[in-house]
C-alpha cells in the first residue's frame, strides 16, 4: 500500500479533526499502528491541535475543582479501576496461598509432634510390658516361697509330726543346725535347714538316718538359700539323724568325720 | 512537563493518588476549559459543566489511556471534545430548533466577538485561512461533525471536503510555525 498516498488523502487531518466516520478512524490506528510513517504524521497533526488549543487559555473559575475533588472524594476509597483489581486479586491469592503453605506446616509440625509422643508411649508400653514379666515372675517365686512356709507351718503344727532338732557335731561349727520334721505315721521326713558351712565346690551334704545303729541314706540336698525345707526319703523307726559331707553325689556310707550335725530321736513321748 | 513525568504522574492517578490527579487538573484545566467554552459557544454555566464532566471521566478512565494511539494531550482533548459536543448537542434538543446554517453562522459570531486583540489567537489563524477551509475547521473541530456530515451540511461532494480539511490542515501547520506558536 502506497504511504504516502494514505497521508495525502487527508484522512489523517480529518482523524485528528474527529470528522472521520468510526470505520475510518479504526483504519487510521490500524494504519499508524502497521506504519511508523504514518503513526509520525498523525503524531504530528495531533501536535498541530495540541498547540491550537494551548493559544490563549482561560482558566476556569475554582470551584469547578472543588466540585471535581469533592466528587472524586466521595467515591469509596477501594475504587480502583479494572487493572488495580487484578492486582488485588493477585495479592488476596498470594496471601490466601501463604495462609494455606502455614496451616500446612503448623500441620505437619503437630503431626510430628505427635507421632514423637506416640513412639515415646509405643516405647514405655514396651518396657512395662516388660516390667510386667518380671513383676509376674517375681510372683511365682513369691507364691512358691508362700507354699513352703506354709508347708513348713503345716509340719510345725501337725500333731503327728515329730520335731528332731540336730545339733553341731564334735568339731564342727557350732552354729551348724538343722531340723528333721519327721510324720510317724507317714514316715515322711522332712528337713529344714538352720545353718551348715556352704559346701566346695565337689561335695554335698547327705541324710542319714540310723537305725540299728546302721546308717541309712535319705538323700542328698543342695544348700541354696536360707530356710529351705527338703523332702527327703522315708524312714520307719530311726534312732537318730545326722547329716554329712559327702562327694558330690554322696555315698554308700557316711564320712564319720565330716558329720556336721546330728539328733537322736526322743520317744519318751 | 517531560514525557516521563507525565507516565510517572499517569501511573499515580491509575493507583488513585488525589495529588497527582489535581496536577494533571492544574496543568490542562485551562486549555479543556477554553476548547470546552468555544464549542459551547461561550456560553459559561454549560462550559463549567462540561469541564467537571470532561474530569471526572478522565478520573474514571485513566486506565484505558493507550500511550501507543497519542499523548495525554491529546486523549485528554478529545474526551473534552466529545462531551462539550454531546452537552452542546443535549443542549440545543433543548431549545427551539435552529437551522443548520444558522448555527454555524451564530457560532461564526460568537467567535469572532471573543477574539482578542492582544496576543496571538487560534482565530486569529483560522482567520487567515480561505473561508471555505475555515468552516471545514470549524465544523468538524468544534462542532463534532463528520466529513460526510458536512458534506451533506454544505451540499458539497464529500471528496471536496476531505481535500479541503487537509489544505486547510497544512496551511495552519504552516502559519503556526511560522508565527512560532507553542508553549
């Protein structure tokens, strides 16, 4: 399209004179906007009319500003035009994403917070199921304790049974002691110990009953702790009994030597 | 004002700064407020009007200023243009109805009443212009009409018009330089 013959036509005197029909006047922005000759032209002209209009102004009277600012004024403070809106609409999402990116992190941090506590519960749990186990062990071994004290009151008590107390033999410590509950009718002996010298390692300590003056074996017993009531084999009339140091395993025949308690039977009664 | 002054001061009235609006009042009032007067034929009250009007929807629409068709100037001007000529249009639905050619002579009168004799004026130069290339100025410029419109107006062919608005348009180009006019 011929430039120069656009700007000859007058088309552009007549935009900027704003005699031109709406279809022209788009063609001229259409056309300025394609060529810069023209937009030159058209800049110029509209500088034309720029000037006109600066020749001998008259200022108008004041209040027509006051009139203006006072209604400006009065418009609600938020009102912005189409472009501002966007941007408050920006920020509102910028700052409703914040918000939300916060709530998410004070989210997670509790939920961490928790599941800490929660392994620390999970962790006690554990370890008092454990104490529990061991509160409840701790109680057989009490409840097996009770038994024997009480089997022992029982054999204290029963009418039948026959206390045998056995003092220290010759050369042995004194404070060696024991205790032969013996049931008549039963024949069941029972031996409880005060004290004997713990044993080495390689021997133990044996029961001898002796009847006829003939030792019997009523077996061997293993020291373990204090008070401990042994049941031992049957007897049918023993004279005396008497308790010695034997080889692990004891003997055919008590070591005379290493008798360290003895009691004879008392049937005066 | 510079041209970055002006975009400094156009960014501010677009995020609604009043003082920055109330310089752009103070530095334009005085050129809107006389185009407004000479399309309103003088007539005052109208052109006070007008001018509050022109304002306030420069205020409004600020934002839809496209620095690519023109300057503020000239957006300006034309937003002054178009309501003093809707307000004269309004206006004369209003009062008894005039002939064409009866209006254009009566405003004639007016303008030439308001001439000064001191300094240079815009009549002035359109004086020196050919009668008949005057009239297109007037008509079109300050009256709101079309090409066609006046065409039609004068019962003269439209292509006359348009080569006539463009004589009329370099010859004022011309006068103005010469004569040095501006700011």
């Amino acid at each position: 399209m011929d430039v120069k013959e656009y700007i000859s036509s007058g088309i552009l005197e007549a935009y900027v004179l704003g005699a031109c029909s709406e279809q022209e006047s788009k063609e001229v922005e259409c056309m300025s906007h394609i060529y810069p000759e023209i937009k030159q032209e058209l800049i110029s002209l509209q500088q034309q009319i720029e000037k006109f209009s600066n020749q001998n102004s008259i200022s108008p009277p004041a209040y027509v500003k006051r009139n203006i600012l006072m209604q400006i004024n009065s418009e609600k403070r938020l009102q912005i035009p189409k472009l501002n809106n966007s941007k408050g609409n920006y920020l509102l999402l910028k700052y409703g994403m914040a918000a939300s990116i916060l709530f998410l992190i004070v989210t997670i941090v509790i939920a961490i917070y928790i599941n800490n506590k929660l392994l620390i519960s999970e962790n006690k749990i554990v370890s008092l199921t454990a104490e529990n186990n061991t509160i409840k062990k701790e109680n057989y071994t009490l409840d097996s304790i009770i038994q024997q004290k009480i089997a022992a009151l029982n054999m204290l008590t029963a009418s039948e049974n026959e206390i045998i107390p056995l003092y220290s033999a010759q050369n042995k410590p004194e404070q060696s002691e024991a205790v032969i509950f013996w049931n008549k009718k039963a024949k069941d002996v029972c031996l409880s110990i005060k004290y004997l010298p713990a044993p080495p390692e390689n021997k133990q300590y044996q029961l001898w009953a002796i009847a006829n003056n003939t030792p019997v074996d009523l077996g061997v017993f293993e020291i373990n702790s204090k008070d401990e009531i042994f049941l031992m084999k049957k007897t049918d009339n023993p004279d005396a009994f008497a308790i010695t140091l034997e080889p692990k395993g004891g003997s055919i025949n008590p070591t005379l030597n290493e008798m360290y308690v003895i009691g004879k039977v008392d049937y005066t009664n | 004002m510079q041209e970055t002054e002006i975009k400094i001061l156009i960014d501010k009235i677009i995020n609604r700064d009043r003082k920055a609006f109330e310089k752009l009042y103070d530095d334009y009032c005085a050129a809107l407020y006389t185009l407004t007067l000479k399309i309103l034929g003088q007539q005052e009250h109208l052109a006070e009007d007008a001018l509050q009007e022109t304002f306030l929807k420069i205020w409004n629409s600020i934002h839809t200023y496209n620095a690519d068709k023109g300057s503020i100037y000239t957006w300006m001007l034309n937003i002054a243009r178009n309501t003093a000529i809707d307000k004269l249009r309004a206006n004369k639905k209003n009062n008894k109805n005039q002939s064409l050619e009866n209006n254009v002579i009566t405003i004639n009168k007016k303008i030439y009443d308001t001439q000064k004799t001191d300094g240079i004026g815009l009549y002035e130069v359109l004086n020196t212009l050919l009668p008949e290339q005057k009239i297109l100025i007037e008509m079109a410029y300050y009256q709101g009409y079309t090409q066609e419109e006046i065409a039609q107006a004068l019962n003269i062919p439209l292509g006359t018009v348009k080569t006539r608005m463009r004589a009329a348009m370099l010859d004022l180009r011309n006068k103005l330089n010469v004569s040095e006019f501006g700011r």
